[in-house]
C-alpha cells in the first residue's frame, strides 16, 4: 500500500470518527419561558411598550407581544429550540416598540447549562428583565 492511499485511509477513519462523535450526542429542547421586567425605563416622560425577543446561537426564537405602557410587563409566551446543547448561548432583547423604530432597551446573555435555571439581568437603560429555561433531552 503507498503512502497516499494509507493517508486517505487514515483520513477516512478520522472524518467517521468525528461524524459519530457528534451523531451521539443527546439532542436537547431548550424552552424560555416565564419572561418578567420591572422598573423598565424607555427615556424621560416616557413609559414603555416592551417586548422581548429571543435568540438561542444563531437561532431566533420569536418575540413577544408587545405591553403597552407597562414598566412591569409579564408576558406568557414560550419559545422552543429543538436542537440545542449545553453551553450554546441564550440571548434576550427588550425593546420599545415605536412608530418610526424601535429602540433597543437592554441584552441579557448566557451559556445555557441542563436543568431548569431562574435569572435575572440588568438591563442597560434600566430594569431588570428576569426568566426561566429548561434545558432538557428530546422525547
């Protein structure tokens, strides 16, 4: 056997390798749900007409309704990724819904990990927008 067709063959071996590597790990469903701000502040005499929108990696989730002129707002949707992993990032935008456009209110990001999770993060113009995920195996 020369010396080309010994490397291809260890390529060969390689590239499966790492194909079933990665074919055996879990496939898990990321679910964010429970979204709450408090004390969201959109600018001087203003109150907000909040909404949030949700990203998992490059991955976009949806977005809230939005609640008019609510510092408090709650929403109840839940948004569901199927195909993501332990340590993938999570990010939630708030903003404030306009006329001309809407202005961004603040980010929370983090690396989501298994289980059910509760946190909260402080939002740049102010506030804190608080919410749940589960990270868990698909059924």
């Amino acid at each position: 056997m020369s010396s080309s067709s010994l490397l291809c063959c260890l390529l060969v071996v390689c590239v499966l390798a790492v194909v079933q590597i990665y074919a055996a790990e879990e496939r898990k469903v990321l679910k964010v749900f429970n979204l709450r701000a408090s004390d969201l502040n959109s600018g001087l005499f203003q109150t907000p007409d909040a909404y949030v929108k949700v990203f998992m990696g490059s991955g976009y989730g949806g977005k809230t309704e939005v609640k008019n002129d609510n510092t408090d707002p709650w929403w109840k949707e839940d948004f569901n990724f199927f195909n993501a992993r332990e340590n993938d990032p999570l990010r939630l935008e708030v903003y404030d819904s306009d006329v001309v456009f809407d202005d961004l209110l603040g980010t929370c990001e983090r690396s989501i990990k298994n289980g059910t999770w509760q946190h909260s993060c402080s939002i740049k113009r102010g506030g804190i927008l608080s919410y749940s995920y589960t990270l868990e195996p698909l059924q």
